[in-house]
C-alpha cells in the first residue's frame, strides 16, 4: 500500500507541474494587435495629417491641410499624388460608397456633371484632383482640403515601416483658371506596430 501511495503522489506533482502548478512565472501581457500608426508632420505648410476619428487600427485616413499661418491665402482645388509602399498598404475609399479613392472636404465642386474630382492609380502612387468649376467663390486655404486613405495588407509583419513620399508636381489651383501653383506637402512616418 505504501508503493502505491508513492507512485499515485508523485503522478500528481508530475501532473501539477505539467500543467502550470509549479514554480513557473507565466505572467505574460497578452499583447495588443497592430495598428497603422502615422506621425503628424510639423510645420505651418501644406501637410498630410491623420485623422482619428475616420481612421482604424487597420485602416490609416489621412487629410491634405493647407498653410495654418495664414487666413489671407485661397484656391478652388489641388493636385497631388502619394506614392506608398503598396506591398503592405493599398489605397481604398475613404467611406465605402465613394465613387473615387478621394474625398472633397474644401472646395464648392457644385452639382452637375462631370465634377472635378478624381483618382487615378499609376503604378504605387496614387493621383488627385479636386477642383472647382466656373468662376465660383475661391476657399480658403489654411483648413482639411481633401482625404485620401490607406489600409494594411495581408500578413505585414509587426513593426514594419511603411514608406510613403509626395510625387512630383503637386499643385494648388488659384481664381485664375489658366495658372496653378507649386506647392510642396510634407508627409509624416507610418508603421504597423
């Protein structure tokens, strides 16, 4: 009876120290999932900044602002293009009934067609125009202009960087119809942590 006793308390230790009864610390934080995590750029000039409330852990919305030191400076659209690393993000509608990858936020576009508003995918960079029509009030500058968004790929590792750059010839439209204006946009850092 006493070998028996033996053998059946040392399958219980055995068994306790399978399953987690012994001395282990096992105190891990489960960790939070990623989320797209996007940098503010600094400055006063034309800036593309985040917006929390429309953005997601999945899903970045980021907003093209105008120059903050003024109230003097005014245009009726812009044009710009964002290149990004489409490997781990792709462009996609802001909102899921958008019929372009770009939202107005500024700019009186009216109500006929064809309105000036437009995406265009060429190749990793994604192109915009916003703009309106006729001979209309110009708006101010020194607010949200436009939102374009962006959304995380299958299977991007963990603390991933993402690359995102302004193309070339990004322009604000003034009153005069046959000019626009060079303009130069700053971009924050981005990456999925």
């Amino acid at each position: 009876m006493k070998k028996t006793f033996s053998f059946l308390a040392g399958l219980t230790l055995a068994g306790l120290l399978a399953c987690g009864g012994g001395s282990k610390n096992d105190n891990k934080t489960p960790q939070a999932p990623a989320e797209l995590q996007y940098t503010d750029p600094v400055g006063p000039s034309y800036k593309l900044v985040k917006n929390s409330t429309r953005s997601t852990g999945n899903k970045l919305v980021l907003e093209l602002w105008g120059p903050t030191n003024t109230t003097q400076l005014t245009g009726r659209g812009v044009y710009f293009g964002l290149t990004a690393d489409v490997s781990k993000v792709t462009f996609v509608k802001v909102d899921m009934y958008d019929d372009e990858l770009v939202q107005n936020v500024a700019f009186d576009l009216g109500n006929e067609e064809p309105k000036l508003l437009k995406s265009v995918m060429d190749g990793n960079t994604l192109r915009v125009l916003v703009s309106q029509k006729g001979t209309g009030r110009e708006q101010r500058l020194d607010q949200a202009l436009a939102r374009i968004a962006l959304q995380i790929q299958p299977n991007v590792a963990r603390d991933t960087t993402i690359s995102l750059s302004i193309a070339d010839n990004a322009r604000v439209l003034p009153y005069v119809s046959d000019g626009s204006t060079p303009i130069t946009i700053a971009v924050g850092t981005l990456a999925y942590r």
